[in-house]
C-alpha cells in the first residue's frame, strides 16, 4: 500500500461517526453506497486523503463541495463527479440530505474491465459532469441496478460488473469523452500519470520527456494545451499536494518534509506552498488539524 493511501475501513473510522451499523461494506472490487447511508455521518471538512480507490458519485438530490488537487467543485444534482485513483481530494461540505450513490472501485477492476483507449478517455473526463434530468433518470435505473446486485445474496460478479462498464461507458458518452484523443492530449495525459508515480525524483521536464519520447518544447506545448498550465507547474503542484498529506499525517517539521519530497531549499518549498495553497505549511497543518 501506497504512503498515506487510506482504505475504505480507514475512511469510515477516520472521518465518520455516530452508529454505522447499516453501512455494510463487502469485499467486492466494486463497492456502491446510498449517499444517505454516508451524508450524515461524514465530520466535514475532511482534510486532504490520498484514496486507495477510484471514486464515482452520483448525485440526484443536494449538494456537496469537494476538492480534487487543486480545483473545489461545487456539486449540485443532478450531476456526476469522478475522482481517479492517485489523485488527493478533500470534502470541504455535504448536504446532509444528500441523496445518491457513492461508488468505490478498485484500479485492477479498472485496467481489467477497460480497454486502455477507453482509460485515457475516463481521464479526460471532467471531474465534475452535471447532468439533465432526462439523462439522471437514465443513470438511476443502471445504479439502482448495479446496487440490488451487489447487495445480491448470491451476486453475479459478471453481471455487476457488466453494469458498472455500462454507466462508465453512458458517462463517457454524456461527457463527449468518447471522441478520438488527440495526440496531443494522450501525452498530456499520460506526463501527469507519470508525474503522480515520480513527482517525488524528478521534477525536471527533461525526465518527463524522455520517458515519454517527446521534446521538452512539444511536452510543454501539449500539456499547457490540455490543462492550461506549464509542465514544470504541474509538477510542483503534484508536489505540494503530496506535501499536504505529510503535514497533516505525520508530525515531521517543513524543513523535513520539503527534504523528503526532494526540494533542496526549505525556504523555496515554504513558498511555493504558499502561493499554490495560500497560506504557509506551519499555518496549513495548525489550519487543517
């Protein structure tokens, strides 16, 4: 298990109380929950979590705001919001009464059910995808679905997952993520994937490049294209949001924590923190806690 991921059980106990006796959480590589089985009992805000899932909700009654990386989302129903594995996100609200589904899924029953085009084109989904009514009505039957099955005494693994790719590839559709991706947009993609599993060494443009068998001008041209930044901002981004579970999860001092994430200059890393987070990491972690 990956450094500061945190489980589905950790979750629960972590950063929800009063009686959860009707939560029951199963072994499955895909798990779905009733939002009103989790809204209420959630302690918001919940700080930054590095989630050992790819997380799926969907949301027909309420609202919640939740923070992916760098970006807060306000989400209001009806509308569905995908958050990949690898990626840190932290729930600043929710609507107590919030109705709808929250599904976790492990990444081996992603790559397994996924060809890799199809993949690439979940990630370019948008984050947040707010839907008309018509087109919720359709999602509720197939999440109804996936639910009764699950929650099945004898569940047909085939089956549900069957579903689960069904609403993955209905959410495709509705985002008009199934075109073809440009070249342009797969490099963009797969440098910030890579940048997630080496943020930690190599903070330099030229690693990124060559692992990817691109210039360094045509990376910086394909990643500012896609996500409106440059590859080097990106990079540090990745940094300091990674920097942001050690502050919260561990007690080591800033000056630790900066040399642990590779940065040379405490001083430097202070702030860059503080311009991408707007407050100082000392400030942050007395904040957060």
């Amino acid at each position: 298990m990956e450094k500061n991921q945190i489980t589905a059980d950790e979750f629960v106990s972590k950063f929800m109380d009063g009686s959860l006796s009707h939560l029951t959480y199963i072994q499955t590589p895909i798990n779905i929950f009733p939002l009103k089985d989790i809204a209420p009992y959630l302690k918001t805000p919940i700080p930054p979590i590095f989630f050992g899932y790819n997380l799926l909700i969907y949301i027909t009654e309420g609202y919640f705001t939740q923070q992916i990386e760098s970006t807060t989302f306000m989400v209001e129903a009806p509308a569905v919001l995908i958050c990949n594995y690898g990626h840190i996100s932290a729930i600043h609200s929710v609507d107590k009464s919030a109705q709808g589904y929250c599904v976790l899924i492990k990444e081996q029953a992603m790559t397994s059910l996924f060809r890799e085009q199809e993949i690439l084109n979940i990630f370019t989904i948008s984050p947040l995808l707010n839907l008309t009514k018509s087109d919720s009505g359709e999602l509720k039957i197939l999440f109804d679905l996936l639910y009764r099955e699950i929650y099945n005494v004898s569940p047909y693994k085939e089956l549900y997952e069957s579903i689960f790719k069904t609403i993955i590839l209905k959410i495709i559709k509705l985002s008009e993520a199934n075109r073809s991706l440009e070249r342009r947009q797969e490099i963009a993609i797969a440098f910030k994937q890579l940048v997630h599993l080496h943020f930690n060494k190599h903070k330099t443009v030229d690693f990124y490049a060559d692992r990817l068998a691109v210039s360094i001008n045509y990376l910086n041209r394909c990643v500012s294209s896609v996500f409106k930044k440059s590859s080097k901002e990106l990079i540090l981004e990745v940094a300091i949001i990674h920097s942001q579970l050690l502050l919260l999860e561990t007690n080591k001092s800033v000056a630790i924590i900066a040399y642990e994430l590779d940065f040379a200059d405490p001083s430097y890393f202070a702030r860059l923190f503080k311009k991408i987070v707007g407050m100082s990491p000392s400030d942050y972690r007395k904040h957060v806690r």
